[in-house]
C-alpha cells in the first residue's frame, strides 16, 4: 500500500507500507494492504506508521483527515510532528 502524509507546510511521509494506524474521531483504526475505499475525520492522537511488521514511525496530530482509495492512503492533519 502507498502512504502519504500531508500538512499544509510539508510532506511528512510518502512511501510504501505494511499498514498504518490511525487515530479517529470515534476511535482508532487501522488500515491495511487492498483495505476498502474509505474517508474518515481524525481526532487528536498518534499515527502509527508500519513501514514493515517491525519497522514503525510515530506521529502527533492535532486533527485531519485520510482517504484510501486504489491500495492509496492520504492522510491530511494539522500539527503533526515526529515522535
């Protein structure tokens, strides 16, 4: 799957991963390879980047939004920073 992460200032992330788990409004989440078609709000909280089953990255959000359409994941937040 192909991940991006976006803020209105940078591209935090883009590459492929073996998942990503994310913080919704209602509840974390996560996403995996071929996951279906999907547009959620993201609450305050931490993504969990899984470049492999092993491998992962950390971010702070403040808010924003992913889609996941065609194996891609685009995560649009707002005061993100690496943890």
């Amino acid at each position: 799957m192909t991940l991006e992460i976006l803020t209105p200032e940078t591209k935090l992330y883009s590459g492929d991963v073996y998942g990503i788990q994310l913080p919704g409004i209602a509840g974390s989440f996560e996403v995996l390879d071929k996951h279906a078609p999907l547009v959620a709000a993201l609450g305050k909280g931490n993504i969990k980047v899984l470049k492999t089953k092993t491998d992962v990255t950390n971010y702070i959000i403040q808010s924003g939004f992913v889609e996941v359409l065609n194996n891609k994941t685009i995560v649009l937040v707002e005061g993100a920073s690496e943890k």
